[in-house]
C-alpha cells in the first residue's frame, strides 16, 4: 500500500498517472477477492460489484484529473533575430502592409517550430507580433498557450530549451536566430499591445529632444487602472538617454501600488527591465537612463485608487558607443561608470588599466558607489559589479578605499541585461610605499584621516583600525569585549553599541521586571493592570487596544476630554479616542516630506532637496543668516528664545530685525532660486521664562507678515503633544546652515546630522547638572566628519513609524560643532506644548 501511494504521488505529472491507476487497483481489492473466494456462491455478485466499484473509482480519477488538470494560461513574451534581411522604416509602424506580411512570416515560422515540440506544440493558442526593430531585424513577440496543469512546468522547460532553425517559408528564406522567451503576465502584455489604450510611438530626430508624459500632465493627475507604454526607437546604430524631467507617481508599497518601468527592449521583459520607479524624486537625482541597443520601451501600471501628478520625459539618441574605461598613465585622475551620474547602460563591461610611475603605489577612492539591484545578495555580487584584485564589490557602499601594493591596478566593471544604477565615481592616486598619508594617519584599508581622528572613539576607517588599542578619555568608556572606547553617552541608552551588550549592562531591570522609560523597574505582572506603576506610564501604554483612563501628564486627551493609555497615538493611523480626536485631518496632515525617497547621499553631510522642508533660515541685514526655525503652520514659526535676545547694539527681539527664508537649500540662491519664499516677521514673542545664564525655556514664536502656500520645498512639521515620548536611543536629525567648524562660516549648502537620544542621567552627569526637565539631550551618531550640531532655533526632527515627521526639540546650547564626545541640549518640545498652545491656539 504505501510504496503505491508513494509511487501515485511521485507521478502526477504525466497523463500515465490513470493507467497507473488503474493497475493499482485490483492489488486494493485483493483481500475482497479472497473473501470473495471464502462465499463462492457470491462469486458472481461479487465480481458484478468489483467492476461497479471500480468503474466508479474510475469515474471519480477522471474526474479528479479532469478537474485537478483544468488548463492553465500561459503567456511568453520574448525575440528573435532574423539574419537574412535588412530592416526597413515601415517595420516601425504595426499599420503598414510591410509589417503584416513580415509579422505573418515569423508566426509561421514560430507556429511551425513550437509545432516541432510536442511539448509545446499542441497547447499554442496565439502569435501576436508586438513589433521589430534593427539589428538585422529583432522580431518581438507574445506567445499564449492553454496547457493542463501538470503540463505546464515541461512546457516552461522545453520553451527555455527551444532552438529555432532556419526555415524555408514559401519563396522565402528566413535565417532565425537568437530565440528567446520568458513567461510573463499575459493580463499584462495583452493590455499593453492594444493600439487603442494608452500606447505612445516614438522614434527620436538627430539633435532633436522628444518629450513625452503621462496623459494630462501636468494639468491632470493620471487615472486609475491604466496600462499605458511608450515604445522608444533611435535611428540604426543609435542608442537612446532618456532622462524624466518630473516624476512624482503614487508613494511606493510594494508590491503593488503605481509604477513605472523601462526595459531596454521593445516590448515587456522581465529580463530587460533597467528601472522600477514609483514615489518621487528629487530634482536632485538624476533620473536619467541609457539603452543598450536602439530601442526602448516604458510602462505604467496604477492601482484603483490615488490622484498624483505623473511624469514628464524627454529622450534623444546618440551614436552607440560601447567606449568606457581605458589606459590610465597620470599620478592620479579620475574614473566613473558610462554616463555617471546617469544610470549606466545594462550590458557593459569596462576595464580601467592604471599604471602611475614605477617607484609610487596606487589606490583608488570610491567617493559615490551606487550598484544596487533588487534581491540580489550583495555578499557575492552576481549581477553588476566592480572587481578589482578578484574582490567584487555591489550594492550601496559609503566612501571607501582600495589599494594596490604595485604601481599597477586594474578595475573591472560588469553590468548584466537587467536593472542598472547610477554607479560609481572615483579618483586614484598615487603615493609613496614608505609615506601613503603624509601628516595623516594611514587605515589599515590605505584611507588616510586626520591624526585627531586616531583614538577618538569613531571609526573613521571603516575597518575599526584608528580605533584599536588606543587609551579612553574622560568622556568615555571601554567596551568588553573588543576594548574599544566609546563616547559615555551611549551608556544606558537601551542601544547596543559595543556589540556584546556591555555599554547597556549595568543599567538593566533584574529577570521578571519591566523597565520603564523613566529607568525605573516594575515587575512583569504590573504591565496592563490598570495601575501606573512606573509612574510614567511606560506599564500601561503598551496594552493593544487603547483604553481610557484618568487624566495625568502621561495619557493622551482627546478632543472630548477622555484620555487614553496607548502610547503616542496621534495620527498613528488607528481611532483611538471615541471622537476620533487623535486623527484628525487638520492636525495630522504635518510632517510629510513631498519626496518620499530617502535621500542617496550615503554617510554625507549635505541634506537633499526637499529633504527638511520645515527648516527656516533667519536672517538679519547686518549678518546674513543668524539663527534657524521650523515651519509649523502658514503663519507660525518655532525658535530659540535666546536668538531674540537683544545684544551689542543690536535689537534681536524687534520683528523688523529678521526675515524668514523658506523652501531654501543652498544660501547662495537664497534671492535667486524660485523655490524659497520669503517673508517680513509680524510679530516675535520669546518665552518670559527663559532664563539666558541657565537657557531653560528656550522657546520663542515668531508670525509671519503672510501666509506662506506649501509646496515641494516648504511644509509643516508636528508638534507633539505634551504626552508623546521620544524615547531614549531614538535617532533624530539635526539640520541647519551652521558653522562646519567651532570659528568658522557657515555652510552654504543645507546640512544635516543623525543624533541619537541620550539617558538623562548619564548626560547630566557629563554636562554638571546643568539639564532642567525642559532640555532634553542628544548626541552625535553620524554624519560627516566636520557635522555641525546645527544652528540654534532649528529644529530637532524625529521620524516616528508611520512616517510622520515630529519637532522633537529645538536646537538650544552644547559644546559647539564637531565635538562629537559632547551632547548637545535642546529644548524638549513636549514639556513646552502648553506655552505652543496658548500663544500660536495651535
Ligand atoms: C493577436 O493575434 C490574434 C490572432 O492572431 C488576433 O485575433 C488578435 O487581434 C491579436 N491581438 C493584438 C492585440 O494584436
Ligand atoms: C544627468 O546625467 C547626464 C549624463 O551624465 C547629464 O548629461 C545630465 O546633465 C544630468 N542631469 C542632471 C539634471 O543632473
Ligand atoms: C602584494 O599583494 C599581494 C596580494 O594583493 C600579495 O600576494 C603580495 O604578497 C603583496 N606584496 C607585498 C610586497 O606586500
Ligand atoms: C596609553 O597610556 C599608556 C600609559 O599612560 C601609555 O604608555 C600608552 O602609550 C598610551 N597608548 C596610546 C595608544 O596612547
Ligand atoms: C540611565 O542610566 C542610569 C545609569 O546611569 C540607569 O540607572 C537608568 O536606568 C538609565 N535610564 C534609562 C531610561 O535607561
Ligand atoms: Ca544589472
Ligand atoms: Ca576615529
């Protein structure tokens, strides 16, 4: 019995599988037989109900094949190349006479070869031809079939196998070459070729840019359901740039959503695919991509829901080159991928051969590395890649080294048929054997950094080489484990930095207890009982639904009055006060970045476009940019009290001193650029009680003269409410204009620096006690090596799950720029949302 069930199950796939069967069958019936035997005088009657029996089981099996084997549809896009025959214009146009006879000739031939195949042959449904272009002539086509189920995998396989040969078709002779098919979604392909939908033919002009958009743009949004494709051609021996001006599509969520994709083909295929794009992009990403023959084609599939504006696109050709890397004999230069910072095109392989003079050595600074394909693994590098030494490296690397121990190095790049990014651009240069950083520190990987950089408690090799056996200072201590120092600020922050859990060790609650945000330890079972045990209710905001309570400083207050335990849930997506206060429109439609890509600058310092669009600059006639602020409301702005402070002569807390700067990334386009706004202050208020020798309540509004329209550049952040927690160890940002160095100017570019949340008590601790409930702490994370803390009134942003971003703090005292050993101070923005009440009502 059980070697023929195992025998069943391992043959579904082939229609024998009913023979089978039925052999089987009178094995089970052996035993009735022999009773059978036992009562001959039933003998007939017995033999009459085996063979009812089994025709029924019969009757049943085919049934199940039947239905078990209901055909599937299977749908192969894909090409061919015909050797034999030049490619005329007409074969650009499905309409022209030309077309059909040549799209009739290669379904015959398609028709005859899947004929050849009985494992292919007798479930073709349909041919269509989606297009040709040169080179002698690729032919596109789609490919249906009906096959049973269990058929389906060997018709895959022998489609993957399928050779065509060449075929003599009535007075013709075609030479076929180079067939290749790919399963794909026929729903999909079939909309696509339909003329009458959304379908765009393009074939750019020598020296002549085409444009191209989504239907409506930019007067419309573009509809739901549409299947939209635009079919790019160049002349013979062309290649085509295409580049998207605008592209602000649906917000991405994978895996469905709005997206638009270019394949570097003429019709879908999934191999061919060099870009997946949905969301939008800043001007500052150059969305610009090369084919790697004279086609090529994009599509845009939308979801049933969501208005957005789409895209605008404009393509040209250029004479196909496949030139790219070189000799390289200088001291030094530099190298990049084709067309960087352009994608670079699919099918690629360069070799950059660099030889500096005989008695230096060689190594190369990659200052961008962008090599990132989807769900490729980045450990073995398969696809795109950059070898040099038989080491691959892909993905998306921050800044990095590699060095040569000779005067030679070669660097190999490879692009594979699919998904293309903007690659990589470095320099080389060449150094002596015995001295590779003069006056600097050498990494073990050959990068040079400043010798302050040695023992400071930040890798700034990368391999952790400046940081090994080095002495800690005062404002640090020593992980167990690998002995290394690290700032004292990331004691007891709930975030494991040294790696084996040392730096959080001596501040953990014992087994069975809970800690709370406060440090405190309450057991287990205090969690949800209904009781703040913790006193900050960190026991009780964690309980699934949120319940309400009585009132303290720790719940939340909806509109009517009730409050609830659940921890933050301000526009958290859910209805948790019954009046559905907690998401309200007017006061969650805050924090949103227009751009919803994060940014590539990897590990930089410079913010992208669009990136902090809250952030103000405020500026006086006599210094130029002096203090920054955050965009809260069309009128209202939030600040530092002590930039309202009046000082050597100059009358800080008068309106008519500043001018707020919005929408504004790079100072020098501060009068030039159509981005920023700018606007008269009305009316500047600094709380009463902020004191300038503590800086405790350091806070200040200011109203603008007049409304400011939210665009791209500028928008609101949240404020939070009284309640919402921050927690230690969170990440936040900091962004200002502010000096790169202790005495020195300002940036001109807009920057930006990952700071995290520090416990309280360790910070007071390296502050002397200088901290009020109303500061809250933060320290350096990353950020360039010179990131400034910020500039004072700026904000303190800090993204919270569901995306939105919140005014953590604002940015109030510390120990000046680039200290990165010393916390910075804020201004806790929850502990002054009374005081944001009651002079702004927001
Ligand atoms: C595909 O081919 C079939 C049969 O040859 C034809 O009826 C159908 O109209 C074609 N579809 C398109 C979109 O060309
Ligand atoms: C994008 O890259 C291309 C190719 O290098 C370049 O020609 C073009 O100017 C760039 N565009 C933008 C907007 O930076
Ligand atoms: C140079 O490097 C190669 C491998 O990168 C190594 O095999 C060789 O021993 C090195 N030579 C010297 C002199 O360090
Ligand atoms: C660490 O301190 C010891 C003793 O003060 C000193 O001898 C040693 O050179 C120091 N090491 C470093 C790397 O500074
Ligand atoms: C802060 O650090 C102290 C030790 O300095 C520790 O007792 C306390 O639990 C920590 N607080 C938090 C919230 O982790
Ligand atoms: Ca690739
Ligand atoms: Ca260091």
């Amino acid at each position: 019995m059980k070697e023929q069930e195992i025998k069943y199950n391992n043959r579904p796939q082939s229609f024998n599988g009913i023979e089978e069967m039925v052999e089987f069958l009178p094995a089970t019936n052996t035993k009735k037989m022999e009773k059978m035997t036992l009562k001959k005088k039933l003998l007939i009657v017995g033999i009459v109900g085996v063979a009812a029996i089994i025709s029924l089981i019969i009757g049943l099996l085919v049934w199940h094949f039947v239905y078990r084997n209901a055909p599937v549809t299977k749908a192969f896009t894909g090409f061919l190349t015909i050797t034999n025959k030049p490619f005329i214009d007409a074969y650009e146009n499905p309409k022209t006479r030309e077309f059909a006879d040549l799209s009739s000739q290669v379904t015959e031939v398609l028709q005859n070869t899947y004929r050849s195949d009985p494992a292919i042959g007798p479930y073709l449904v349909n041919i269509n031809i989606t297009g040709f272009s040169e080179g002698s002539i690729i032919t596109y086509f789609l490919s249906e079939f009906k096959v049973p189920a269990y058929k389906a995998s060997a018709l895959d396989k022998a489609m993957n196998e399928l050779k065509v040969e060449p075929i003599k078709l009535r007075q013709m002779f075609l030479i076929v070459d180079a067939f290749k098919a790919y399963p794909t979604d026929l729903h999909m392909a079939r909309q696509l070729l339909d003329p009458e939908r959304c379908s765009f033919y393009l074939h750019s002009r020598p020296g002549v840019t085409t444009q191209f958009s989504t239907p409506g743009f930019p007067h419309l949004p573009y509809g739901p359901n549409a299947r939209c494709q635009w079919q790019l051609r160049a002349d013979a021996d062309h290649m085509i740039l295409l580049h998207f001006r605008t592209f602000k599509m649906e917000p991405c969520k994978p895996p469905r959503g709005d997206y638009v994709t270019v394949y570097d083909s003429l019709t879908v295929l999934e191999p061919r695919i060099m870009v997946k794009l949905c969301g939008s992009y800043p001007p500052s990403y150059n969305l610009t991509f090369v084919s790697s023959q004279n086609v090529m084609l994009v599509t845009m599939v939308t979801d049933h829901e969501g208005k957005h504006p789409g895209f605008l696109a404009e393509f040209t050709q250029m004479p196909r080159t496949t030139l790219c890397g070189g000799s390289f004999r200088e001291a030094s230069g530099v190298l990049s991928t084709p067309f960087y910072p352009a994608h670079y095109p699919p099918s690629r392989d360069c070799i950059w051969d660099i030889q500096v003079p005989e008695n230096k050595h060689v190594k190369i600074r990659f200052l961008m590395f962008y090599l990132l394909e989807p769900l490729v693994p980045i450990t073995t590098c398969p696809n795109d890649y950059v070898e040099i030494h038989n080491k691959r490296y892909c993905g998306e690397r921050s800044p990095f080294v590699v060095s040569s121990n000779s005067s030679r190095i070669m660097v190999k790049f490879h692009s594979d048929e699919s998904y293309t990014d903007t690659g990589f651009m470095a320099e080389y240069v060449s150094y002596e054997p015995k001295n590779p950083c003069p006056d600097q520190f050498t990494c073990k990987s050959g990068r040079c950094i400043d010798l302050a950089r040695k023992c400071d408690g930040w890798n700034d090799c990368g391999d952790s080489s400046d940081e090994a056996s080095c002495n800690c200072s005062a404002l640090q201590f020593r992980c167990k484990t690998n002995q290394v120092c690290k700032p004292r600020f990331f004691l007891c922050d709930g975030v494991n930095d040294c790696g084996d859990g040392s730096d959080e060790q001596d501040c953990q609650c014992p087994d069975k207890y809970l800690k709370c945000r406060n440090g405190k330890c309450v057991p287990q079972e205090q969690k949800c009982d209904k009781t703040d045990n913790c006193g900050d209710g960190t026991d009780e905001s964690e309980c699934g639904n949120a319940q309400t309570t009585a009132c303290t400083q720790n719940t939340y207050k909806c509109d009517n009055g009730e409050c609830i335990t659940k921890l933050n849930p301000q526009c958290d997506g859910t209805k948790d006060c019954a009046d559905g206060s907690d998401e309200k429109e007017t006061s969650c439609s805050c924090g949103k970045r227009p751009y919803s890509r994060k940014t590539r600058i990897v590990g930089g310092v410079n913010a992208d476009i669009g990136e902090w669009p809250w952030q103000v600059s405020l500026q006086t006639q006599r210094d130029g940019h002096t203090c920054g602020a955050s965009l809260v409301s069309p009128t209202i702005l939030l600040s530092a009290a002590h930039c309202f402070q009046d000082a050597q002569g100059i009358r800080y807390s008068q309106p008519n001193t500043w001018t707020a700067y919005l929408g504004l990334h790079d100072q020098k386009t501060r009068t030039s650029s159509s981005d920023v706004v700018v606007r008269k202050i009305k009316k500047l208020s600094a709380n009463r009680d902020f004191n300038s020798y503590t800086y405790d309540n350091d806070i200040a509004y200011l109203e603008l003269e007049s409304p400011v329209a939210y665009t791209d550049f500028i928008q609101p952040i949240c404020i939070p409410e009284s309640s919402h927690v921050f927690p230690v160890g969170r990440s936040i940002w900091v962004t200002g204009w502010g000096a790169l160095s202790e005495s020195g100017t300002g940036a001109e570019i807009l920057q930006k620096a990952e700071i995290r949340i520090i416990n309280q008590t360790e910070c007071d601790k390296l502050l002397d006690d200088q901290l009020t409930p109303r500061m809250i702490c933060a320290g350096y994370v990353s950020g360039g090596i010179d990131a400034c803390q910020g500039d004072s009134g700026g904000p303190l942003s800090s993204v919270e799950t569901n995306g939105q971003i919140y005014l953590a703090g604002i940015v109030s005292w510390g120990e000046g720029c680039a200290r990165r050993n010393k916390p910075g101070v804020y201004t806790k923005v929850t502990a002054m949302r009374d005081w944001i009440k009651q002079n702004t009502g927001l």
